[in-house]
C-alpha cells in the first residue's frame, strides 16, 4: 500500500462504519432501556429509580441525532474522496469503502 491515498481511504471508512455501528448501538439502547422501564413501571419500583432510568433513557435519546451528524459528516467526506479517487477503484482499500458507502446509505437513508 505505497499510495498514502488508500491509508486515507481506510482510515476514513474506518471511521464511518465504526459510527455507523455506534448509531446502531445507541438507538438499540434506547429500546432496551424503555423496555427496561417498562418492567420497572411493572413491578413498582421505587420512584427515584424510575426517575433515574428515565435519565438515562434520555441520555441515549440525546446521542442518536449527535451520531448521525458526526456520521453523515464522515459519510459524505469519504464519499467524495472515493469520487476525486476513481483512478483508485481497482484497489481492494477502495472497493471495501464503496460496500461501506453502500450500506451506510441504507442506515442514513439517502438514495443514489
């Protein structure tokens, strides 16, 4: 890997597929602690434990659109960089970040 292009290119698809997943985590967090309070409602709990997970529901609700922001930003700067980049699409660096492009717009919803 002599060309410091393709580093770039793995660093930043790196970088959009972990906060990719992150996102994933956290509104996956976010059910599972509903479902969470939920039982809490269910079995009673004392109020200061309910209050407290509601917090923490909170917390988790605040960091969704925190991560897709930060997500999409690293998402569109990788996807131009493999369109300055095509003379490169024969590199296995580049054909791994274009299938990370590819589901990356599934999770964020754009088209193209």
């Amino acid at each position: 890997m002599a060309d410091p292009r393709l580093k770039t290119i793995r660093i930043k698809s790196g970088v959009v597929k972990r906060l990719a997943k992150e996102k994933s985590m956290y509104e996956s967090q976010v059910e599972q602690e509903k479902v969470r309070l939920q039982k809490f409602k269910d079995q009673g709990k004392d109020e200061y434990d309910i209050r407290k997970q509601e917090e923490v529901i909170q917390e988790s609700i605040m960091m969704v659109p925190e991560t897709h922001k930060r997500l999409l930003a690293a998402f569109q700067e990788l996807n131009s960089m493999l369109e300055t980049e095509k003379e490169l699409e024969e590199a296995e660096e580049y054909k791994n970040a274009l299938l990370i492009v590819g589901d990356v717009k599934l999770l964020i919803g754009e088209s193209n």
